[in-house]
C-alpha cells in the first residue's frame, strides 16, 4: 500500500490554538487575580485588629517613655532616653531581671521534667489513668488570680493550712515564712506556679507520646534495647518538637509573669518576689509614672522578641521547615 504526500494543495493550513484562545490565556491569570483578592479580604480584618490592639499600642508606649509623663492629658515633658537610663541602674527593675531568669531556669530544669515523668507515667496502661490525667489538668483550669487567694491563705502565716499541717507531724518550727520571707517567697511562688502549670506541660507531652509510633519502641525493644534506652533513642527525638514548643511557652511566660504574683504578693516582700510585669504596674497604676513603666514594658517586649526571634531561627527552624516540606510534598 502507498501514498503519497501532496504538497500543492491550494487550501491554506488550518492553525491550531489552545483551547480557548487568548480567553483561555487569560483565565488563569483572573482566576489567580481572584484568588489574591479573596485572601486579601480575608485578612484585611485580622490585619486590622492586629494593628489596632498590638502594633499601636506598641508605638504608643514606645513614645510615651520618652517622656515624663503621670498618664492625664498629653505627654509634653520631654527626657528622651532618660527612663530607659534609670530603668538599668534601678536595683528593682535589675534584681526583676534575676528573678526572671531564675524562674526560667527553675521552670526548665524542674517543672518541666516533673510535668514530662508523669506524662510517660500516665501513658502506660494504669488503672484510673484517666481521672489521673483529670486532676493533674484541673489546677490549669482555675485562673490565675483564683490559685493566688487559694494560696495566700494555704500559707498564711500560722493560721494557713501549711502550717497546721506541718504542725500535726511535729514539724512546727518549719513553716510559718512562706510568702512574707524574703529567703523562702520566691521558692514558695515557683512551687504554686508549677501545681498551677505542670499539668499543661504535662497534657502537652501526652499528646505528643500518643503520636509515637508503638512499632518503633516494640522493634527498639526486641533489639534489645532497656526501657532507658528505648525512651532516650526513639521516644525522646520523636517527642522533639513537642518539648521545643514547651520550653518555648515556658520561658515567654516566665517573663510576662503577673497576675500570680501580684495577687499572692503583690512583689513583697520588699520586692523580693517582684518581676518586670509587677513592677511595670507599681509604677504605671500606683505611682502614675507612665513613661518609666511604658519604658519597662518596652524592655519586657524586646527581650520577648528577641528570644521569639532567636528560638524561631535556631531552635524551630527544623520543625518549620519539615512542615513546609510536608505540604509541598502534598501538593
């Protein structure tokens, strides 16, 4: 069988376009156009709360510590940076920033390990493990200023609690200063401050282990590896991201601590329990000093930033970037 190829036919070719011309070219781009006007629309109300109840205030404080101001009318005395200056030889404002950091390291070194042993505790297959989880959380639950009239009166001097519990077992001489020494207040604060939060931390790491696989630890184990070795080489690293968010909410609220404080102490005694949040507010609400505490709550806000900063960019950056993998890959 042959053929042949004509080659004079007079009908001109037919040119072929894409299903739909230049229409079809140009709705992709009204649909993407849409696309970014819909998502536009969508955060422009966020976008304005965020500036309205965040971003402004921000700025307002950051103008008012530049002056010295008592909170009426408008600020007109002008001191630049001189609050800023006081605020680091103020022995008050440098012994909130030790305590602070005091409270972090405590938090990190023993509410938090406290809140992870019973977390891998309640994960086993216990007998009431539930009503355990329960009460454990509960303490979370109640707020803050709720846990400090519940404490104040646990460890009022001689007639709280504490004491006539300590005193039942013959151990009289051991209480009595609770939050009003100076030696003992800040180790009965964190002891409240971990009932308060160990439970969240606790809850957290829970929901963490319910995501490790069971095969991995079942296959470490028929390996040969003990229960210490199972949980450091396989329950641990995979529990990774869930500690790193702990340790994250730990330290920002160590740092912003107040309503615990000021209703259980109010920073005494003789300051030895205040923390910057505390002593933002003797200053701005008793002592109508505006401009020292806008200067004090700047301070507060650039030391959260730049550990924000700094824990996003050296400590999540993994977890982040493994997310985004993960949906580009599900694209």
């Amino acid at each position: 069988m042959t053929s042949s190829l004509r080659t004079d036919d007079p009908r001109p070719a037919v040119r072929t376009e894409p299903p739909g011309g230049q229409e079809g070219n140009r709705r992709p781009l009204a649909r993407r156009a849409r696309d970014w006007l819909t998502a536009f629309l969508f955060t422009v109300p966020g976008l304005l709360l965020f500036a309205v109840f965040v971003i402004v205030p921000i700025l307002y404080a950051g103008y008012v510590s530049l002056f010295n101001w008592g909170g009426f009318g408008s600020p007109s005395d002008f001191v630049g940076l001189d609050n800023f200056s006081r605020l680091f030889q103020d022995p008050v404002f440098l012994g909130d920033l030790w305590r602070g950091l005091l409270l972090v390291l405590l938090s990190l070194g023993l509410q938090l390990p406290f809140a992870l042993a019973m977390a891998v505790l309640l994960n086993q297959k216990l007998r009431g493990r539930a009503v355990y989880r329960m009460l454990f959380f509960a303490p979370y639950v109640l707020s803050e200023v709720i846990t400090g009239v519940l404490f104040s009166m646990i460890f009022a001097p001689d007639s709280g609690l504490a004491d006539k519990v300590l005193g039942s077992v013959g151990l009289d001489g051991a209480g009595g200063l609770w939050f009003s020494g100076q030696n003992t207040v800040m180790a009965t604060l964190f002891l409240v401050m971990t009932w308060k939060y160990f439970g969240f931390h606790m809850m957290l790491y829970l929901a963490g282990l319910q995501g490790v696989p069971p095969e991995l630890t079942e296959a470490a184990r028929i390996d040969g590896a003990n229960a210490w070795q199972r949980f450091r080489h396989v329950t641990l690293p995979l529990l990774g991201p869930t500690l790193r968010m702990s340790v994250f909410l730990s330290v920002i609220g160590a740092i912003q601590l107040f309503d615990l404080v000021w209703v259980a102490t109010q920073g005494g005694p003789d300051h030895h329990s205040e923390t910057m949040a505390v002593t933002m507010f003797q200053f701005g609400f008793k002592r109508y000093q505006m401009g020292y505490a806008s200067a004090i709550s700047l301070v507060m806000f650039l030391i959260s930033l730049v550990f924000a900063l700094f824990y996003q960019r050296y400590v999540l950056r993994r977890d982040t970037e493994g997310a985004l993998t993960t949906m580009r890959g599900a694209r």
